[in-house]
C-alpha cells in the first residue's frame, strides 16, 4: 500500500479542527477462495464462517475527529486513554505470518434476547473480530455483546447473529492505524456493521473507541461502517451500544439530555434512547444497508 498524506482544517463555527486523512491508493477487492484471503487456515475458515462478497463502495465528506476533555470525542468517541499509555510501534517487518482464523463463537436466538420495548420493527447482523494477543478476553466481549443489543432493542433493532472470530495474523493488525487497518478491514471483509476489538490505537489524540461511519471514511472506504474499541475500555456493553448508534445514525452528534447513551462521556446505566434518535438509527441503518425491515 502507498503511504498516506494528511493535512489540518479548520472546522467552521466550533473552534475546533479536523485531521484529514487520505490514501492515494484505491481500494482493490477480490473474489476468491477461502484460501486465497486465510492462506494457512483455508479449513478452518471454511468450517467456521461463508466468505462474504466485497464491501460497497461508499463516498463522502470527512468529519471531525476532535480532541476534548476527559472522555469526550467527535464521531471516533467515547474515552480518551488513561495518560501514560503507550502509542503502538510502527515496526514493519520484512517478513509476516499470514492471517488466519483461529476460533470463533456465535450468539443467536435466546443468546441475544432484547430488552423490554415495542416489537422489533428491523433486525440486524453483527459480525466481530479480534486479534490473538491484543489483550482481550472473549467472553468478555461476548457478554458485552449481549448487553449492547439488548440496549439497543428499545429502538426496535433485533440483532438475529451475532459472531465473533479470532484471528492471528501480523502484529500491526493489532493497533487501529489507518493503514494496517484499512488492510485488515479488506482481508476479514466482515458483514457490516462490524466491529474490531484491538491492542491500542496509534491515532493521536488517543480514544478508546472509534466509529467509522460512509460520512467520515471517503478515503478509507474499507473502514466505513465499523467500530474500533481498544483493550482496557470502560464500561465496554455501554461504549459498544454507543459506536454502533454512531454507524448506524451516520453520525457524531451526541446529547446533553442525562441518562442519554448518547452523552460525549459514557457511564453505566446511561443507556436510553429518544424517539428521535431511535427513528434516525432506524433510517440510516436501513438506508445504508446495516438493517433490514422486518415484514409485518
């Protein structure tokens, strides 16, 4: 991949600036057998997971990744790392292992029961990844996971699957680095919305979590509709319902209202939803191709 160039704008009436970003490469998506993309586990992959089509293209304006006090953030949200914490090495090997499918986990039917709310009106799929030795627990997750979609089941979103893969591969896949993860994002190709549970990030200023939504990824395409979460994130159900309400709202606005999971800064037990901003999830999500309309 050739190398990237970024440049500072001012953003209008916030005071605030965006770090663009782009790539003067082009995506390049291919079709193939499993062993063509998970060279050294085309079994595994094959027992574990049907490979999906490349995703859609998508096109459109950058937004702001701001930093902001505390936990605060624009669109990339939710906690900015505890100070001291290390940025990840940009080391590139001249030889790599490949990546591969290690194990994986589904969640479906009674596994993801929603919470109390009206009927489901769409229903969503979700598909997760994570890296051998980022420093996640699986379980975790998967708890985590259960939760998220119950929150979310107060707009009416049911979630039918939910999967997670393990994959061991080159050690840069473990850092949210544009690059290495756009690279990531193609070979996975994950159903979107997806979501990539990683080491740390080497984005500056450092976030625990970033969404990635069509709006914000013109020239990252591969990265659009997924969510980024760094090892040792708080509140980890909270700050996943979060970033998928971003991807699929297309978009970082956030609310002051309290209790709101919305809010800049996530805490536990603040996960109501308004009308509104159920109807938007809804909308978007649909619109984009993250939900899909349950037949009456």
């Amino acid at each position: 991949m050739s190398g990237e160039c970024g440049a500072i704008y001012p953003r209008r009436a916030t005071g605030r600036f965006i770090r663009c970003a782009a790539a003067n490469d082009s995506p390049r998506c291919a079709i193939g057998p499993p062993s063509a993309f998970f060279p050294a586990a085309a079994s595994a992959v094959d027992c574990a997971r049907t490979m999906k089509s490349p995703p859609r293209s998508v096109a459109a304006a950058n937004l702001a990744r701001a930093p902001r006090r505390g936990k605060r953030a624009a669109f990339a949200c939710i906690a900015a790392i505890a100070a001291g914490t290390a940025l990840a090495p940009r080391a590139q090997p001249t030889s790599e292992p490949p990546l591969a499918l290690v194990r994986s986990w589904t969640l479906i039917g009674a596994d993801l029961a929603g919470a109390a709310g009206g009927a489901p009106t769409h229903r969503m799929r979700l598909e997760m990844a994570l890296l051998a030795g980022s420093g996640w627990d699986p379980d975790a997750i998967l708890a985590a996971t259960r939760a998220a979609t119950g929150i979310l089941a107060q707009c009416g979103i049911r979630t039918d699957r939910a999967e997670l893969y393990e994959f061991d591969g080159p050690v840069r896949y473990r850092w949210l680095d544009v690059p290495a993860s756009r690279e990531l994002a193609r070979r996975t190709r994950l159903v979107r919305p997806a979501v990539y549970f990683v080491a740390g990030t080497r984005h500056a200023p450092a976030f625990d979590a970033e969404a990635f939504g069509r709006t914000n990824s013109a020239h990252r395409r591969e990265l659009a509709h997924s969510v980024w979460i760094v090892a040792g994130a708080r509140d980890l159900p909270v700050v996943l319902a979060h970033e998928l309400v971003h991807v699929l709202t297309d978009s970082g606005e956030h609310s002051d209202a309290p209790g709101n999971l919305m809010r800049d800064e996530t805490a536990p037990g603040a996960v109501a939803l308004t009308a509104a901003q159920c109807r938007r999830a809804r909308e978007a999500g649909e619109r984009n191709g993250l939900l899909e309309r349950l037949e009456r």
